[in-house]
C-alpha cells in the first residue's frame, strides 16, 4: 500500500485549516490513513475528512509520531525545534513536511515548490533528503509568478516591493485589523453620515482614533488601518529585516542556484486581510521584446494570468479582493522602464494561506507518496 500512515499537526491553524480543505476538496485523503495530533486537546475528536479518524492524540509523544510515515506540520517553528531533532535520534526516517521557516536553510531540507523546482525536489529526494519545507510566502508567490523569466536565465537582479496582508501575521492580527477599522468606523460615524461634513475634518477624527491610547494594537503595536507598517520580522546586520533577507536566500535555494541571482526587498504589511501582492524592478541580462517576456511569464505554469497592462482589467484582476481564495497567480503592470531596455516593472497578487503556505506541503505529500 505504500505511505499511508500520515501524522498531521497543527491543523486548526490558519494555514492548517486552509490545508484540510485542500485536500478534501482534492480528495487527498483517500488511501491514507491519518491521523491528528494536537498540544492542547488530546482525546477529544479530530476534523471531518468524510471518514472517521482516531481521536486526537498528544503532538508531543514521539513514540507515537516515529511510527508514522510521514508527519505534515503547519504547528511553527518552536514545535519543530523541539520535536523534529528527538524524532530523528529515534531513528525515524520518516518525512517530515513543514510549513515553519526553522529547517528552510538547513542542508538537510529541501524548500518545497514544485511548478517551479521540481527538478530541485526531486534530485533531493534521490539522495536522501527527508525534510519537505514551506518557502516564505512572498517568496513562493515571487516565483510562481516570474519562473518563467527565472528559467530563461535572463534575469540578473530583482528589486521587489512588498505590500503584505495581516493575515501574514496571524489570526489574531487579521482580527486587530478588523477591530481598528471598526474602531475609526464608529469614531468617525456622525461624521460620514452627514454630507456636509468637511473631509478634513474626517481626517482630523481618522488621526484622533488611532493616537487614541485605548486604540487596539496590542498585536501590531501601532495602527495598520488607515496606515501601514514597512517592518516585517527581526532586524538583520545590513539594514534589512529578515523578511527582505529571505527574498535572497529563499529564492536561490528554491531555483538550487549558488546565491548568484541579486534579490532585493522593502517589505510592508498593508491593512489588506488577505493576499500579498509585489511590484518588481526586473534586470535583465539584455534586452528583451515585451511581447517575448509576457510569453515566457503568462506560460510557466497553469496558474500564471497575464493581466493587461490597462486601469480597467489591473481594477478587476490584480487586486488582493479579486484573488483572496484563489490559486490564480496574475501578473500585470509589464512594461519597459525608463531606467533602460532590459529594466522590466511588473506587479502580482497572490493568496499568501494557498500558494504561499498550505498548497506547496499538500503537493509535497503528493509526491512523496508517488514515490514509495
């Protein structure tokens, strides 16, 4: 029968959550045996997959995980710090598939994207390799939007410009966001209301509401409605915050390059709840017709749409409102700059909870299990 015992950990979980619909809707469960574990609610029941599983067991007993053939895990990084390293002396040869950034850079894993490096994945697996890895999700979302440039090897650097959701930052910072609009709502209803309201005036009541100190920020510290945040993850030495340093490091380990293609990142959460969306500053290595780079983008991969590069198709098709939930991947804004013939500007959107989080790991299970 092959790999059929598969572990799964947090599973309620944003990107957890997102992951079980997947594979229900995709039917990934038939065949497999799984089972649920979880690090509060041991014995209780686990989701419905449409056939009755075993109750919930404990996310910390490796004896019980190290029978498994596999353990998918969207629980973080502190969990996989703890568990993983106890399940490998063990014994385990198990796979493990993780959504959690901890084991990305280790030479022991492979970052999964598979429309983009499924050679990379593969020549992994022959060798050995057992730990399956999420890539960042603006990284992954980069790549399923521009693979077709990146196979061509024309590109010599990348300038991206994030525009990140709060849902990047967790459930209860999509839940602030949609206090602190509430919150400048209410403050500023009698003054919507009336027309004859003066806009600066709604201005001045907008500013009041988030310098109100019982305005909530507990989660992101500062407002994000009505205003945004360029800060993402913890200092690194340079300048850069470690979300911009994964742009680099993510992007050449996923290709399998030795760090020779120059990514550059200013990344910013936005009061958008879900999607991340990018605008890029291309370097080509020459200079290439438009019409042949739109080809190369619009034909890397099924989920790829090459939006035109017009106010009325860029409103309806390339915002986080008309991809939220989506797996299409739009690509739009492609022009030449002025900057010169081989400088290139484009803009994607991209639902961060699927192509950059839960869909990569179901696919990695896919293949893994093809394999055996």
């Amino acid at each position: 029968m092959g790999m059929r015992r598969i572990g799964f950990v947090g599973w309620r979980g944003m990107v957890g959550s997102v992951l079980m619909e997947r594979m229900r809707a995709e039917g990934d469960f038939d065949g497999l045996a799984p089972e649920f574990f979880t690090t509060t609610q041991v014995g209780q029941q686990g989701p419905s997959i449409g056939f009755e599983t075993p109750t919930l067991a404990d996310a910390f007993d490796t004896n019980r995980l190290a029978t498994l053939d596999a353990i998918v895990t969207c629980q973080g990084g502190d969990y996989t710090k703890q568990v993983l390293p106890e399940l490998r002396k063990l014994g385990w040869r198990g796979y493990w598939i993780d959504a959690a950034s901890s084991k990305r850079m280790d030479d022991d894993s492979v970052i999964v994207l598979d429309p983009v490096n499924r050679a990379v994945i593969d020549a992994a697996l022959d060798v050995g390799t057992k730990n399956l890895i999420g890539g960042n999700c603006t990284v992954s979302l980069m790549l399923m939007a521009l693979s077709g440039l990146f196979r061509t090897g024309w590109v010599e650097w990348i300038s991206a410009m994030t525009y990140q959701a709060a849902s990047g930052a967790g459930a209860s910072n999509m839940r602030e966001l949609v206090n602190q609009m509430q919150a400048i709502g209410d403050d500023c209803r009698e003054l919507t209301d009336d027309p004859s309201t003066s806009s600066l005036e709604i201005d001045r009541r907008v500013a009041d509401s988030m310098a109100d100190p019982n305005f909530p920020n507990q989660h992101f510290g500062v407002p994000l409605a009505g205003s945004l945040i360029p800060w993402i993850d913890s200092a690194m030495p340079g300048g850069e915050t470690r979300e911009e340093w994964k742009g680099f490091v993510e992007t050449n380990k996923i290709l399998g390059r030795p760090n020779d293609i120059a990514v550059d990142s200013l990344c910013v959460r936005v009061g958008a709840m879900r999607c991340h969306s990018q605008g890029f500053t291309i370097k080509l290595d020459r200079d290439i017709p438009l019409e042949e780079i739109e080809q190369k983008i619009a034909g890397a991969n099924e989920w790829v749409r090459l939006v035109p590069n017009d106010k009325a198709s860029t409103d309806s098709q390339l915002t986080p409102a008309a991809v939220s939930g989506t797996l299409d991947i739009p690509v739009g804004r492609l022009r030449k700059m002025r900057l010169g013939p081989e400088y290139v500007s484009a803009f994607t959107v991209g639902d961060q909870l699927l192509w950059g989080a839960a869909e990569p790991l179901r696919r990695a299970l896919k293949i893994v299990r093809a394999r055996e």
